[in-house]
C-alpha cells in the first residue's frame, strides 16, 4: 500500500536533499542557489511551530536573505482539481500574491514490476555509476540548460544514489538517476539524447534503475513530471508507473 500524499513527500525529500534547510515545526525550508524547485521551496509536511501568517513571513524571509523569491510547494491529491486545494496555507497565498509555478505529477510504482518489463530494444547495457561521469554531465540537461557547478552536491545529496548511463558509439545515449530510501527508490534526471529518442533506451534505463532498488530492498519507485509532459508520462505508464498525486509550487515574484 502506498503512502498518502504528505507521508509520500516527506519521503522524496530524502531524495533531493538541499544544499541548505531549516524545520519550523512540520515545514522544511529548502535552498540550493536556486537550482530546482525542489531544493529552493518551503515544504509543508505537518504543522509549522507558529501562526500561519508568522510561519509564511519566516519562510520568506528565509528565501529573501539569500537572494532568492519565496518559493512553496504545494502537494495536491489527485481528486483536487484546479490549482487551489481550498486550505488556509493555499488560500493566504493566494491572497499574498503567490502564483503557481510548474504543476507536476507524481507517480508510482512497484520496483519488482518495472524491473521484469521485456526490452524494447534489445538487452541494451547499463552502467550503474557511483558518481556521474563527464559523459553523463555532458548529456544531462535541467530544464533543457547544462548544469552549474552546484548541481553535482545536489545530484550527490542523497546517502544511496546511483547514476545509470547507456552508451552507444561511444557516448552516453541515455541517463538517469536514483536514490533510496525508506523503502523507496526515486527516479530523477532522466535525459535520452535527441538522436536516440524513441528506441526505447529511456525505457532500459527504468529498468536497470528498478532493478538496482529491488537489489536495496526498496520495492516501490517515484518519479515526477511534468503535468504538460504527457510523452514522459506515457512511457513511464507503459513502464508500470500510475499517478498518486500532482503538487505545484506558489512563488512571489
């Protein structure tokens, strides 16, 4: 059984754990010079220590002491539709001036499952890395920009990661990423190289990445993407994935 929607991204957190964070009661303030909203948005898990307009100050002055704009993420469950789930932290944004930024869905799946998919293009070889090589920085690509040096502390934050890289001619054809924890292996950094779209390596890289979570014990998977990616989302449904939630961010311009 999977876990509800906060319980689900206290666990991902593990996964893309900032370069900075503070805890005000159940939220966790995150900051990574801005790289990924992931590492730079104020978390609600639970209960801040304080007043609800007191807990949103402070997580904005947070974010302003380093140069960056507030920034909160905000988990939806599937059956809300909209981007305002109707709660007192989503409606003071809102009347704060908080605009969404970047809808996302998150989805699930069983290591075991997407690990036994048949190949789509033969038994293509993955390397599973301990520390992403200039082959795979090369072909990764956040947001469609190459990476700053900031991003390999994020890349590395979590305790158990690996980096897998399928390579053809010579170079990386396909990338991504994992990391475990509690049980689970999050799947992020996905990138397959224009000329080798469609030929199912980003597939080939989901299993290999599977199979290395089953190896750990972890026997469920989570990725995000996009809510207007819907290619992503169609591959990794082919790949046993299915939706347990969507999140946004709010942020202040």
């Amino acid at each position: 059984m999977t876990p509800d929607v906060l319980a689900l991204e206290d666990i991902m957190s593990d996964g893309w754990w900032p370069l900075e964070h503070e805890w005000d009661g159940r939220w966790l303030l995150r900051a990574s010079e801005g790289l990924t909203g992931r590492g730079n948005s104020a978390l609600p898990l639970g209960t801040p220590s304080r007043p609800l307009k007191e807990a949103i100050d402070g997580a904005a002055a947070f974010y302003l002491a380093r140069g960056q704009r507030p920034m909160f993420a905000v988990p939806l469950p599937l059956e809300v539709t909209g981007h305002d789930d109707g709660g007192p932290l989503a409606s003071e944004l809102v009347r704060r001036g908080y605009r969404v930024h970047t809808p996302a869905l998150v989805m699930t799946a069983r290591s075991v499952a997407v690990a036994a998919q048949p190949p789509r293009n033969g038994h293509a070889p993955v390397e599973l890395l301990t520390t992403p090589d200039d082959d795979w920085r090369g072909l990764y690509r956040y947001r469609g920009r190459s990476l700053p040096p900031v991003a390999e502390k994020l890349l590395m934050s979590a305790p158990d990661v690996r980096f897998a890289a399928l390579r053809l001619d010579g170079t990386a054809a396909a990338v991504g990423r994992i990391a475990v924890s509690r049980g689970w292996g999050g799947i992020t950094a996905m990138e397959v190289a224009p000329a080798y779209r469609r030929r199912g390596y980003g597939h080939r890289i989901l299993t290999a990445l599977a199979e290395y979570a089953g190896r750990r014990d972890a026997e469920w998977l989570y990725l995000q993407v996009a809510e207007d990616n819907v290619a992503a989302q169609n591959l990794f449904a082919r790949a046993g994935f299915r939706a347990h939630h969507r999140y946004h961010y709010r942020v202040l311009d």
